[in-house]
C-alpha cells in the first residue's frame, strides 16, 4: 500500500521539450510505476496548450489528466517561476482519482459546478472523500461554481483549487482535462479510497477606512455602494487623478493590492473580492458576488503579514492530517499574493515547506481565485481572493 509522488519544471520553451523534461523529473519519484494521476499547470503565453497536454498524454495515456493555465507556477524544486511548465505525477494502490467537467460558466456558473459534481459521482459510484477544482478564472461567478459542486455533493463537502490565470493578461484562461484545452470550464478531480488530507486557509489582508454597504450588486457586478456608483469608492480612498484605475486596462491588475473585503459569513475574518473591470456607469466587476447589503471594505495587505498567513495556513493544514505522513502538497495561491511580495515570493514557498516537511512534493500556481472551506463554525466551501489554500495529502 502507497502513495509515490513526483514533481518536475522545466522552462524550455518548446511545449514536447518542456513536457518531457517535466516528466522525466516527475516520474523519477513514482519507483518504476506508472502514474495514475497528474496535475499540469503551465504559462499560456509561452506554449501552445494543446500541443502540451497531447504530449503529456502520449507519456502516459491511462493516466488522469487536469490541470490549468496560469499567472506563474510553482513546485519544490523548481521554487517560484514564471513562463514554465510545472508538473506533479501520482502513483497509489490505495486512491482513486476520478475526473469530472462543468462547461459554459459565463452562461450558468451554478450549473457548471453542477456539472461538475455529477460526472464525479456518475463515474465514481459514490461520493469521494475530497476534491479539487480548478474553474475559469474570468468567465463569471466563482462563489456560484463552488454552489454548483456543494448542491450535489453536499453542503459538507470538502475541495480546494484555484481558478485559472493568463499570466496577467485577464484575457483568457485554459483548464485541462486529459488532451484537452478547454475556456470557460471547471474541471476537477474527486479523490477517493485510504487516504487522509487537511486543508489550510489564510490571506492576511486588513481592512482600512470606513466601510460602505453594497446598495445594488446583481451575482459579481457590483453596481452601487451607499447608493453611489461602485468606482467612486476607489476614487474617493485614491483621489480621481490619482485613482490606480484606467478603463482602458482591467482594473484588477491596477487595484490588485486594494481589493475588497466583506465580513465572512460566519464573521470570522473576511472574504477577498478582486475588482476585474470597472464599465462606463462605474459598475465593477469581480471575481464572485458581493451581496446586496454587504459591507464593504477596502483591504490592504503587508508582506509580512502574507508570510505569516502562509505559514499560518501550512499548520493548519499539517494539524488536520494529525500526524500522519505527508506526501503531496497542492498549493492555490493568489496572484495578488505575488505582487504584493515581488521579491520575496519565494520567502513565501519556503516558509510552507518548512512546516510541512522540504522533503514532500509540492506542486502550486498563482491564480485569479481560490476555492476552500470558511473554517470557524461554519464548515462550508466558498470562492476566496487574495488568499493562501493549502490542501495536503496524507497516507
């Protein structure tokens, strides 16, 4: 009985090449065994996206594949690297891992999630233990995929992903499932068999100045603060001609160490809202919905404040597994996390390791959303921002 992981990086710059380096490297920790699962996530501006998941397929074709494009990868050898490929391969006699798709979240994101859910269990028999997920980042409301999973495998259930990135471009995102490159899609895994996992959750923002209450939002656009358009609220912190907003370029990469915070629903810390666009009527926007009668703050966050929620957000994750052996880690971790460290993103990975063990597997990527539990009283999933989501995988 085991679970053998692997993980490999590579930046050459041809998709076969930078395939077959990763796989090599990954493969090296699996014992001559045949992967039974991998996770791909690479830069969509460097590679052809197709052309990576046919040549990953081609190594290994009875293999689960999922996996996404996004705004900067990471593993545990590699560290933090931008315009790569970063790959983790798994091996085990005691998991399954059974795949699963939603499609069109800019039409219905709660039916995607539903969608989602349903080819899990469909192909699973049953309801597995955990998930993970891995939604467009840009194609409409986060919060409503997450719904979508929990209406079918229950309020309870426990996933953590990250949605996909474009390396900052807010233009288009790719999700993979298998050979396939898809947009607009959730793709997942449901996890089932003898295993353990402890999720971690923390961002470490803090909210500034006096809130307003959100008077008009329908599902992520949020139309009106204290009866105002949305924008003003930026442009009365900042000043308009010193407001970090151009409706020319998308708001999110502009105001992405201010975003918004409302109080989390069981009111222990908040949850990040990222601005994405601001319209001509001053309409924002964002990553997932911020209901009519929130208040609303804007939040600001400091580096060493981010490290300490990481390595806050690794314990928790390391307590939940109460001592039993890790062997991979799954990292989600914001692009807002990266700007705000810049030179000490790679602090950041290190302090995770060095709770969780420097010697475990370790796969992540930043990205434009997070999916994972709330914690305190109320254990149900929800869509973060801004945020570190730790999942690790135990025997």
């Amino acid at each position: 009985m085991a679970i053998l992981v692997g993980v490999g990086a590579s930046q050459k710059k041809d998709p076969q090449e930078a395939i077959e380096e990763a796989f090599s490297q990954a493969s090296s920790g699996l014992s001559n065994n045949a992967p039974i699962f991998m996770t791909l996530f690479a830069s969509p501006t460097v590679y052809d996206q197709q052309t990576l998941l046919k040549t990953l397929k081609s190594k290994a074709p009875n293999a689960v594949i999922i996996g996404c494009s996004t705004a900067g990868e990471i593993t545990s050898t590699a560290g933090s690297l931008d315009s790569s490929v970063a790959l983790m391969a798994i091996y085990s006699d005691t998991m399954k891992f059974i795949p699963g798709v939603g499609y069109n979240i800019h039409q219905d994101a709660r039916q995607a999630g539903r969608g989602l859910g349903e080819s899990i269990l469909k192909t699973g028999g049953g309801k597995p233990k955990a998930g993970l997920i891995l939604p467009d980042g840009l194609a409409g409301n986060g919060a409503d995929v997450v719904r979508g999973v929990l209406d079918v495998l229950g309020q309870d259930f426990m996933l953590a992903g990250g949605a996909a990135g474009d390396d900052y471009l807010f233009k288009q995102t790719f999700e993979y499932l298998d050979d396939q490159a898809l947009s607009g899609a959730v793709v997942g895994v449901g996890l089932y068999g003898d295993f353990s996992f402890g999720i971690g959750v923390r961002h470490g923002w803090i909210p500034i100045g006096i809130p307003r209450t959100a008077t008009k939002s329908k599902g992520n656009i949020l139309y009106e603060l204290d009866h105002k358009p949305a924008i003003e609220f930026y442009e009365d912190h900042f000043g308009k001609d010193k407001s970090p907003i151009d409706k020319n370029e998308p708001l999110a990469r502009l105001a992405i160490t201010y975003p918004m915070g409302i109080p989390a629903p069981n009111k222990d810390g908040y949850l990040i809202r990222d601005p994405i666009t601001v319209d001509d009527a001053g309409a924002i926007t964002c990553a997932a919905e911020i209901p009519e009668g929130s208040e609303v703050y804007i939040m600001i966050g400091s580096k060493d404040e981010a490290i300490d929620a990481a390595a806050d957000a690794a314990n928790k994750a390391l307590a939940a597994v109460s001592g039993k052996k890790v062997k991979a880690v799954f990292l989600f971790n914001c692009i807002a996390r990266k700007k705000l460290l810049m030179s000490r993103k790679q602090e950041e990975i290190d302090t995770i390791r060095k709770v969780i063990g420097q010697d475990v597997p370790l796969i992540g990527f930043y990205t434009y959303g997070e999916q994972a539990p709330l914690g305190g009283e109320i254990i149900t999933c929800s869509f973060h921002n801004e945020t570190d989501v730790i999942f690790v995988l135990a025997e």
